[in-house]
C-alpha cells in the first residue's frame, strides 16, 4: 500500500497527508467516480499538480481494491525499460561495467569486481549484492536505495537485435508501491536514454 517515501514526500510537495487526499477524495464521492472524474477534480477543484494526479489516483485505486498498473502478485511492484543502440553486447557491456557506466545504474563507485556475491554501496547510497552475472547478457542484484527500508531486485538484460544492435533492458522489481514505481520509471528512463546517447556518441 502507500509507502513512507510516498507519504512523505506526498505531504511536503502538495501540503496535505496522504490520508487528507483520501478524506477529500471520499467526500467527493471518489469510489463511484471514474478515472477521468477523479483528474477532473484533482486538477481543477483540489488544484493538484498534474505530475501526482495519476499516482494519488492509482493509490487511492489499490484502496478501493482495484489492481493498478505494474501491481504482480509474486513481484510486488515492477518497471521494466528497454532502449535499442546500435552497438555489440560486448561494447555496452565494457561500458556499462567501466567507471563511467557504473553511474548509470549504481552512482558514484569505483570500479570493482563484478561477479556473483560481489557487494557494492556507491556514494549516494546505493547498495546491494550481485546474484546473477552472465557476461555479455545479464545482471541479476540486490538494489536498494538509502531511503527504502527493503531492497528491490534489479536486472540488466542485453539481448541481441540484429543488424549490428542490442536492446538494453533495465527491469526491477519488489518495489514499495506505485509511486516509487513512477520515481524508478523516470529513473531508468533517463539511464537508458543517457547510455543511448553516449554511446552514439563513442560510435560517431
């Protein structure tokens, strides 16, 4: 259900508690109301910024005990990326385990062994252990931020897309709730486009 970080954060950006959103909503009549009648008047009457209205609406949603997107039953919450580049395995590979694409997907770190039951914790804060390491095609760990009180499991996939290309997929799942599943989607999102980029660059 709703997370810490949620609520918190929920608060401080929009200056109502998470339980005063679902007050509001209540009094609105939100359990018979429809997805679009509920951004209507999170947008309009209660003046939300539109960046939260899908996420206060999906977690008000999971109350009613409706499944949201991302929701599994085995995984908890889970986010998958995919980017193509046009590059060999074995060239994103090198560059996602060197010092500079390590920043993609663990922060600051220096460089070090990646193998199975390798653990790491880079300087913002990230940590974890590696479960699964299969050179030039998967990763398979433990990741969890500082802030999270349980560790989510992160994947990395490279999986050959012919004519001299890869797919380069980021999956993770066991996240706290939708909102975090939001806050990871913007996250890898950006890894992705950002290895997308600098690659193309090494290419040109």
């Amino acid at each position: 259900m709703a997370g810490a970080l949620f609520k918190k954060d929920l608060e401080q950006q929009t200056g109502r508690t998470w339980e005063a959103w679902v007050k509001l909503l209540e009094e609105q009549g939100g359990r018979d109301c429809t997805y679009d009648q509920l951004a209507r008047f999170l947008s309009e009457d209660a003046e939300l910024d539109e960046s939260w209205i899908p996420i206060v609406i999906g977690m008000y949603e999971q109350l009613l005990g409706r499944k949201p997107i991302g929701l599994t039953a085995d995984a908890g919450y889970q986010i998958g990326v995919r980017r193509t580049v046009r590059a060999s395995k074995e060239t994103i590979w090198r560059y996602l385990t060197s010092g500079e694409g390590l920043k993609l997907w663990l922060g600051t770190i220096a460089p070090f062994p990646i193998a199975v039951g390798s653990a790491f914790v880079s300087e913002e804060g990230v940590s974890g252990k590696f479960g699964v390491v299969k050179s030039p095609e998967k990763l398979r760990m433990k990741w969890q931020r500082k802030d999270w009180e349980n560790a989510s499991t992160l994947q990395i996939y490279l999986l050959s897309s012919g004519a001299g290309k890869t797919t380069v997929a980021f999956h993770q799942e066991k996240l706290d709730d939708l909102y975090m599943r939001e806050i990871m989607k913007r996250h890898w999102e950006l890894a992705a486009e950002t290895l997308l980029r600098e690659l193309t660059a090494q290419e040109a």
